[in-house]
C-alpha cells in the first residue's frame, strides 16, 4: 500500500466539499466497521493450497487478487472461492506481470520460502511467511535484514504467537513466580511422516496438473516422486527442515520469549542411526533422522542466568519430576520450565499452561495482564500491521532470530555428537569447519535470493 494520502482521501476523510458537492466521510456512510474498498489490501498468495488455503481464508475482509501455485489442483479449491483472482504457476511471473499488489502470503514447502518472500520484499512487498520462515540459518538472517531494509509489515505463521498463553507464561517467568529458569525440556510427537530413509530409486511420471521443475525451484533437480508430495516433503534435507523445524518454531517460541533468548553459545546434537536391509547403517544424506535429541546452551541475559533447553522428537520425552506425577502432560508436544521455585509446563502451541507446585499456581493465578493481547486472528495482526499499525507480534525482527535459533538444532545434527560453539553475530562454528556448510546451502542455477 502507499502510505502517502492522495488529495481524494483528504478531502473524504476531512468532509471538505468539491465541485458544490460535500464529500461525507467513509466510515460515515459505511456505518460503523465498515471498510471501503480503498482500505483493503490486495493481497496475492504463493502456495495456495493446503496451509496457504488455510491462511487465505483469514484475510477475507482483504482483496485477494492473485493466487499462485505450482499444481492447479490442489489450489483448486481456493481459485474456485476467488474466482476474480488472476492465476499463475511461477510466483516470479506473478511479482512481475501483477503490478497491483501490496501483500504477499508465502506458504510453500520450506525451501521455497526465503526465494519467494524475498521476491515480494524487495519490491515493497508486505509478506506473511509459514513457519519455520526459511530453510537454513543464512535465509533467516537475510530476510530478517531485508524486512527492515525495505521498511515492510512481516509476520511468520507461528499462530501460537498470538495466544494468550504465550503471554501469560511470560508474565508468571517475568514476576518470578518460579525463580530463576535454568534448564527447559521440549518435544514433539513429530514426525509424523517417514524419515530415516534413502532416495527413492523408482522414476515416476509427473502429474499433468504439477510443474515439478518450479515445485522443486531452488532445490537440486531431482526425478519425481509421489513419496516427497503433498505431505511428506518435510522430511527431505534438501526441501523441508524435519521435526524439528516443523514444530519448534511453535513449540520454542513461549520459551524464546519468555527467557529473552537469542544466539546459542554452543549447541550440540545426537540422531537415531539409519538402517537398510538386514539392520546394516548407512550413510543417509537424504532425509532427517527418524528421532533427535539437541541441546542448546544460552549466555546469562540482563537479570536471567544461563539457561540450557533441551530438544526431543522421534517419540523421546523427558524425564518428569515428582512434581508432575499427578500433571496432565501434553505427550504430543509442549515445553517444561524448570526454575529454582516451581515448574510451568505449556502444550505446543502455549494455549495449555499449568503451574506447579499448587501453592505457586494459587499465589500467580491472578497476576495482572502487563502484556497488550492479540484480539484477531494471527493473519489479521498481520494485515493490520500492513496499514499502520503496530509491528505484528511475530514481526521478522522477533521470528527471524527465533528461526536461526531453531535451526541451529538442524545444523548441530549433520555432525551428531560434536559440540558446536556458534558466534551467532558472524552466522559461524567457530570449533568445526566442515559444520558451516550446513549454514547456508547453494541454489539452482535461475533461483536466488536477490
């Protein structure tokens, strides 16, 4: 959108008269909530199925005037509920010839986020990005410094963000209601989807409704296969960002905010071995391990000290202490807080938290509300970013570090057992050279960041 005011809306917006006739205020006329044409956004969608119908379907209020996605079919649902729409299969086709847009949702399989927000961002672009923002640790670092180069409204679609909480864990941390945190346990359930596997060796013929070459975009070509679509690319290194990146950008984010976290000192991560035929390992560069277990250390922050947040996935928990023997534990994901005074414990999107012992709980219930609530969805914060409001909660300048963060995990897995110590400023291992491939990754010739 342009931010300055044209001549028509001062006049509107002042009730001036013009040519003998007086020019009555929208909002007077619309009566109260309405929304003039003029004041909505034109917002386009890259990935329109799936996830990206999901988000679209949010911002209804808005003008949805061109949709994008690699396979028609599956976004076929969403074009036939916004027939107005101008359709297109490659997002840098759509930036070019669609001159009329002023946001951008970006809810592709994961290697094709940072490519696709950065196309919208550097024309000015207001984006929305699905979590986890980006493949790799490098493309959150550039989007992030993009977003407020180009002085533009960002979200990441961590919907938990908006709860209350998110907040209200971060109120009771902050007021002391269980001393000082040193030590956080976090799982998942995931994955969910197989991993642990090699290449399929199987050629398969490509759907005629999927242009594989822009779905794998800035990827390595690689054959076709149904085993990487819709659901199960995740699992792949060179497309999704596993259990991990899947979950933790929900899971972590009440534990990245409420302890003021950043960059990790060090991290280091252990996997689950990969076995073919007759229980022999092998050397699988393909896909996640099927379980992980990373642990990341944290520097002491203003008035918090060090902290050390543990990751599980694959089915692997944590050891619960007596406090919770009578808890209700959210055994599909969450996150525990241990401090020196008592135990939260929070379920994975934050919306389920509990403290314990009893007399914590009884003493903090009550505590009053400090932090400003999110009242609309996550997608509406966002669009009301993108008209002047306040920066939206989960603004690139909070999720882009949350993401680096989060996929440092990744990174610590490619050299399992090794204790990486991270200068985060630098994005670089400073104690294993051969991890900081894994920083960054090379693109497809015709596929770049800008």
């Amino acid at each position: 959108m342009k931010k300055s005011v044209s001549r028509r809306d001062f006049l509107a917006r002042t009730g001036i008269a013009t040519a003998g006739v007086m020019v009555v205020p929208r909002h007077v006329l619309g009566g109260k909530g309405y929304i003039a044409p003029s004041d909505k956004l034109n917002i386009a969608a890259i990935g329109s199925g799936g996830m990206g119908a999901g988000n679209i379907g949010r911002v209804t209020s808005e003008n949805i005037v061109a949709l994008c996605d690699v396979d028609f079919n599956r976004a076929a649902n969403t074009f036939k509920k916004f027939p107005k729409a101008k359709q297109f299969k490659d997002f840098r086709v759509m930036m070019d010839k669609q001159k009329n847009i002023d946001a951008v949702i970006v809810a592709t399989p994961d290697h094709v986020h940072a490519v696709a927000a950065m196309s919208a961002i550097s024309r000015g672009k207001h984006v929305y990005v699905q979590k986890p923002l980006t493949h790799n640790v490098f493309e959150a670092r550039r989007l992030t410094e993009a977003a407020r180069e180009f002085n533009i409204a960002s979200q990441m679609g961590n919907q938990g963000r908006s709860g209350e909480g998110t907040r209200r864990l971060s109120e009771w941390i902050w007021a002391g209601a269980i001393g000082d945190v040193t030590e956080v346990h976090s799982w998942t359930n995931r994955p969910v989807w197989p991993q642990g596997i090699g290449r399929p060796s199987e050629v398969q013929q490509v759907p005629d409704s999927l242009d594989w070459d822009l779905w794998l975009g800035p990827a390595p070509t690689r054959p076709y296969n149904s085993k990487y679509l819709p659901f199960n690319w995740r699992a792949w290194y060179d497309f999704g960002a596993g259990a991990l990146g899947d979950m933790g950008c929900h899971i972590l984010d009440p534990v990245f905010s409420a302890l003021k976290l950043k960059y990790p000192i060090w991290v280091q991560g252990s996997r689950s071995y990969d076995v073919q035929e007759m229980w022999k390992r092998f050397d699988n560069q393909e896909t996640y391990p099927r379980a992980t277990m990373i642990t990341y250390k944290f520097p002491a922050r203003a008035d918090m000290p060090p902290v050390k947040l543990k990751w599980y996935d694959g089915g692997i928990l944590p050891e619960w202490p007596a406090a919770l023997d009578n808890a209700k534990i959210p055994l599909d994901g969450g996150s525990m807080f241990i401090g020196t005074k008592g135990i939260i414990m929070c379920s994975t999107y934050g919306g389920d938290v509990q403290m314990f012992p009893k007399d914590r709980f009884m003493e903090y219930k009550d505590l009053p509300k400090t932090l400003k609530r999110i009242e609309t969805s996550h997608e509406m914060n966002w669009v009301e970013a993108c008209k002047g409001g306040e920066a939206a909660c989960s603004n690139f300048d909070y999720s882009g570090p949350l993401t680096e963060m989060v996929l440092m995990g990744n990174l610590a897995i490619r050299v399992p057992g090794h204790r990486l110590l991270w200068d985060g400023d630098n994005m670089r291992v400073t104690n294993h050279e051969e991890a900081n491939r894994f920083v960054s990754r090379e693109y497809r010739e015709g596929w770049n960041l800008g």
